[in-house]
C-alpha cells in the first residue's frame, strides 16, 4: 500500500453477510485499484445499544451508554471517507445502521467528522434503494459528511457491472482532500442552521465552534464555495438572528 492509498471505513447494516456484504465486497476490489483501502465493519459483530435520548451527550458532552459505539466512531474519526450500507427493510435502512446513526446524533451538533466524503449503498429484493441512499445521505450531510455518490442494486441488477463512474468520483474526492470540495447549497444551508441556530441554545455546542474558530465560518471547512459565497454569507446572517430569537424565548428545547 503506497503512502498515497486513502483508507475508507465500509459500514455494513445487514445483520448477515449476505448481497450488500458481497456487493461492498466488490466495491471494495474495485476501489482498491483506485488505490483505496477499504475495511468492512460488519455492525452485527458488535454492541450497538439503543439511544434513549437522555440529552447527556449534548448536555454534558458524553453518553453514559457503555458499548462499541465509541470505539467505532474513533476509527470512523481515523478514516479518510466512510461507506454507510444498508440492505432496504421496509422502505428504509436496517435496524442496525439505524442504531449507529441514531447514537451518533451528538456528531450533527458538533461535527467532528466533518469533511469526509460518504458513498451510500443499498440494495433490495425490488424497490426502495433510493430513499434508503437518500436518507444515508441526509444521515451524513447531519454529520458533515460530504456526499460523493451512491450505489444502489435490487435482485434484478445485482450482477450488472459497477458504475464506474460513481467510483472514480468517491476515489478522486479522496485523493482530492476536503479543500476541493463543492458543497450544495442544501448543505450550505445545513451547516448555518445547526452552527449558528442549535449554537445559540445549546452551552456546550456554542463552546465546540467557538473553540474551532468556526463560529462564522460559512462552511465547515475551507473549500470551493465559488458563487455561493455571498449565499452562505447571507444565511448567517439570517440565521444569528434566528438564534438571537431563539436563545431569549422561554422554554428552548433543541430534542
């Protein structure tokens, strides 16, 4: 592996190591060429318990729940981009992946992994394989994350060949680091509400940018804004007066 190779953390939702672990398995191949290492974390192995929205992690900065979670969050901190997968259950993502991302709720009020390109894969019997990439997507873009792509495969496409362009995007936005990246404006847009709104309701999330120097940042990193600059400007604005509001109404609740 050369110096270069980025290393990607694959989250595997399926309680088995069925079609979407041998579809991650293929991505995988292939973005090893890409020179990307990509590790597959199969949830089930691991203690994942339920969040019960006791608010400790936003109130006082840690979860009292003591099982895998943590440790997992820490290699998704080391990776360079992160792959959420997921077979569709009922419309939506497995009760696994829905667990991870529900405990990692603290991560959309301080977004410590922020900048890191995700690629979405779902796969189904028949239908729903975009909805469950586009809620993988929203997940992430909670996160910080930034969106690079998506895979999805029902039985009838399973055996067609991967899209290689949607690979050799995640790849080069990899190689390519944060600083070149082109954020959309709904994620421009996101960025300003959760900083400058849930900043201004929430002690220890107005501590978390203030101490990264981002408390009037327009974007969570630097990057290619281009000509949605003076549009990220504007939403700050607008949205510390929002804030402003907010933090003297009676009764603020952010959950």
């Amino acid at each position: 592996m050369s110096s270069t190779t980025k290393h990607v953390i694959a989250l595997h939702g399926s309680p088995r190591q069925g079609e979407t672990w041998r579809l991650l398995e293929r991505i995988a191949d292939r973005l090893q060429s890409l020179d990307v290492n990509v590790e597959r974390v199969h949830l089930v192995d691991y203690e994942i318990r339920d969040c019960v929205s006791c608010h400790s992690c936003l109130d006082r900065g840690s979860c009292p729940i003591k099982d895998d979670f943590d440790s997992l969050m820490e290699r998704l901190h080391q990776a360079d981009g992160i792959i959420l997968a997921s077979p569709v259950y009922m419309g939506q993502v497995s009760a696994q992946l829905k667990r991870f991302i529900d405990r990692g709720f603290i991560k959309a009020h301080r977004p410590t992994l922020a900048g890191k390109p995700l690629l979405a894969v779902s796969t189904a019997a028949g239908s729903y394989t975009r909805q469950v990439n586009r809620y993988l997507h929203t997940a992430g873009e909670l996160w910080g994350l930034y969106k690079a792509g998506s895979i999805g495969r029902t039985a009838a496409s399973l055996g067609r060949p991967l899209p290689e362009r949607v690979l050799e995007r995640y790849a080069r936005i990899l190689h390519g680091g944060p600083s070149r990246h082109r954020p959309a404006l709904s994620q421009i847009a996101l960025f300003h509400g959760i900083k400058d709104v849930a900043g201004a309701t929430v002690p220890l999330d107005a501590r978390y940018w203030q101490q990264h120097n981002l408390h009037d940042a327009l974007y969570y990193y630097p990057c290619r804004l281009g000509w949605k600059r003076p549009i990220s400007w504007l939403l700050h604005q607008m949205m510390v007066v929002v804030a402003k509001r907010l933090s003297q109404s009676p009764g603020k609740q952010t959950r």
